[in-house]
C-alpha cells in the first residue's frame, strides 16, 4: 500500500522513473510525449543539463539561506535579468515558492499599499468568473472557478466577479471583437462605480486565461481599456501570469502584447521550469516605494521566499530562453501546432473552438457545433480524452465541469519551448 496522499484518491497512476527531452518514461519504460508540460511547468523538456548543473554547482556553493538574515547571489541575478526584461516599472521582484504564493503576496502587497497610503478602505477585490488564480484560501477565493470554490467557501473572502474573456461563449452576434473588449471593460467601469472607487483595492486577472477553460485570448484592446479604467479610479491591476508567462505565449512576459504594464504581476511554473520550486511576484517602483517609505517592512513571507538553489533554476531557465532563442521557438511552433490542430480538427463534429497563442493552445468540445451544446456533465470528455491521449503516450491537460453555471470540456496543450517540428 502506498502512503502517498495523492489528489485523485481512486486512481491508479503510472509512477514516472525519467525524463528525456520533451518526454517522461515510467517504470514500464513507456514514453509519454509531455503535450502539457504538467500544467505548463517544464518548458525545457525534462533533461535540461544547464539547469541540472546550476542546481548542483548552486548547491555545493549554497542551497539556503534564510532571507530574514541573508540576500544570495542567485536571487540578486534573477531579480535584475527579470527587472530588465519586464514591461516598464516592473522593478522589483519579491521572490516565493510558487503561483499560489506569488498570488497571495500580490494581493497583500496591494492592500498593505493602500493602508500605508492611508486608504484603507480600498478592500474590495474584482475577478473574473472562469478564472484560476490558485488553491490556498485567498487565492482560491480571488479566483472565479465554482467547483474549485464551492467546498471552501464559507472560509473565504468577498471578492467580486466580472465576465471573462470567452469570445467563443460570450461575443454577441454582430459585434467585433474590439467592441466586445470595450463592452467588458465597461462592466468593470461600471462595477467599480458600483462598489465605490474609494472601497476597491485590485482588478486580478490572467492575461491569456489557463487551467479553466483553457488559453483564453483577450479581445483586441481589452486590456488598454482595462488599464485606464484601472488608473481612472485608483484600482490596481494585478496580471496573473503564472501560467501564460515565462515565454509562453511567445514574449517572456504576455502583457507586452498587449501594450501595457500593470502594478503587479505574477509569475511562477515556467520560472523554475520544473527543476526547482519558484515563483515571483513583482512590482512597480511606486508600490515598492511607498513601503519602503513607510512602515520599511513587507508584513508577509514563508520559510523558502528567496531560495537560492530555486533561483538558480531560475537564472539557468532564463539563461537557456536566451541562448537558445527559445521564445522565437515558442512563436514558430506554436503557429505550425495552431495550423496543424486546425487542419486535423477544426471541422471535427465535436470541436466547437480551437484557441490560443504561442504554445498555449486550447480545444474546446461540444455535443453540437452548430449549438455549442455542451456534453451532458457526467461525460467528462475532457477527462476521458486525457485517459485515452496517455494511453497513446501524450499528456495533455484536461478540464471539464461546471464553470459558470456551464458546463465546459476543455484540453489545455502548452508543450515543452525545446519541440521540434517532428514532435
Ligand atoms: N495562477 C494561475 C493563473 C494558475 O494557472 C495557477 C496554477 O495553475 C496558479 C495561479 C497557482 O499556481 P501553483 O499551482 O503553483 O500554486
């Protein structure tokens, strides 16, 4: 018998013995082509000798040091090649241990900011329903997934939900694409009118939506309108980018293409690519600022914020990106995978949407394609899909349920930066 709690309690799961390149092997020796990279973790494949060996060499040199006593080499290097790559202002990085914690120090940066600003009445907390912002408490309560939600609920915090990005679902007949980006970022206008602008703290959102319904393009200008109403009212925007960042899309960070920089953003999985836990949390100046000013003291941290060995996965991952030019791979692969899903599947009877950028691709299912009927909730296509492509030998990411009152049968695909054209 196992002693491992693992999540899903009534499966029986292969136990992976290696990694090679883009591919996992188990203790049978079968290959399984990792088309998800977990949960768009390792983008480096599995074997990446740079990162190995800067784990080791960091480890032989220093593996911990408290950050309460020490800074590290490793963590100064990762924050200034984050800082000079990241949208404008975006200067300081206030390194965890992964997305989940990257979340939490974000929002409490943002309510500590306005405390010490002397606006303590900014609390409030505007989301998107369909979103995925984590799974401790109070990222769990700022994200718009129900499912994920409904057995905690009583233990979490009033946030206050606005539509997603869902151009598949949601875009009325007739109307374009930049209209339907104006439309949403009028409700949030409006909802922060609602709640006074004086009583709200933060707009979180993911820049390219993930683990709900599966790489959810923003609307051409949605979040140019989003940063105005933002700045309009005082509310800071926070982009959750630890699932669409690290090069995902195809630029290191996805809020570049869209033109703007928010006040905080998240990053974690791609940061650490696999090798080590680590994820970040960054700001801009003013923010920074106004606690260095002020009280001089961030009134949050856990035992591994700053972790040495983690952050020279870290510098390693980035190093790789660059000398390897592997966010141009993202870019080039991720159109032929775009072009070659299309080709395969874009007319298939129950492929109701096929979505995405870079190599952050999402397929939605549908009883009906003239409909968008979905399958009746006890299917769970999606996880059936997932059981049949690992019994071939592919990992891809499944989501399936009740989301917003609808049900939804999603595959995320988000394959390893080093794919060649032959995978
Ligand atoms: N935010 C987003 C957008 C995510 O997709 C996830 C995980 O999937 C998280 C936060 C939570 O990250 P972690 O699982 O590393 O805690």
């Amino acid at each position: 018998m196992s002693h491992v709690f693992p999540r899903h309690t009534r499966a029986t799961l292969p136990r992976a013995v290696a990694g090679d390149g883009c591919h996992l092997i188990d203790s049978d020796g079968k290959r399984y082509f990792d088309g998800s990279c977990g949960a768009a973790v390792s983008c480096l494949g599995h074997s990446d000798a740079g990162v190995r060996d800067a784990v080791k060499t960091q480890i032989d040199q220093l593996a911990f040091a408290h950050t309460g006593f020490f800074t590290s080499d490793p963590a100064e290097e990762l924050a200034d090649m984050l800082s000079a790559r990241a949208p404008q202002g975006l200067n300081r990085v206030y390194f965890v241990s992964g997305g989940s914690e990257a979340v939490e120090a974000a929002l409490k940066l943002a309510r500590q900011y306005y405390v010490e600003k002397g606006e303590p009445d900014r609390r409030h907390i505007i989301t998107r329903r369909q979103s995925y912002h984590g799974n401790t408490l109070g990222a769990l309560a700022a994200g718009g997934n129900e499912w994920r939600r409904a057995p905690f609920a009583p233990l979490l915090i009033d946030t206050h939900l606005v539509s997603p990005c869902y151009d598949y679902r949601d875009r009325a007949a007739g109307e374009s694409p930049e209209e339907y980006g104006a439309r949403l970022a009028a409700e949030l206008d409006a909802r922060i009118e609602m709640l006074g602008p004086q009583n709200v703290m933060c707009f979180i959102a993911e820049t390219v939506g993930g683990a709900t319904a599966g790489a959810l393009t923003p609307p051409p200008g949605y979040f140019r309108r989003v940063r105005e109403v933002c700045d309009r009212h005082g509310v800071l925007l926070i982009l959750d980018e630890v699932m669409c960042g690290m090069g995902r899309t195809g630029s290191l960070f996805a809020c570049e293409q869209e033109g703007i920089s928010p006040d905080i953003v998240t990053i974690a999985k791609g940061l650490g690519a696999g090798y080590q836990p680590i994820g970040a949390m960054m700001c801009q100046d003013r923010i920074y600022d106004a606690i260095r000013d002020g009280s001089g003291f961030f009134q949050h941290g856990h035992t591994y914020l700053g972790h040495a060995t983690a952050a020279a996965a870290g510098v390693a991952v980035l190093k790789a990106f660059d000398d390897r030019d592997l966010i141009a791979n993202v870019r080039d692969k991720g159109a032929k995978l775009r072009a070659a899903l299309d080709a395969e599947f874009g007319q298939h009877p129950h492929v109701g949407d096929i979505r995405g950028r870079g190599l952050f691709l999402g397929v939605e299912f549908v009883a009906d394609r003239a409909t968008k009927a979905p399958f009746d909730a006890s299917r769970s296509v999606a996880g059936q899909l997932k059981a049949a492509a690992m019994a071939e030998g592919l990992i891809c990411y499944p989501m399936s349920g009740t989301i917003d009152g609808r049900q939804g049968d999603h595959v995320l695909l988000a394959p390893p930066f080093i794919m060649e054209d032959a995978h």
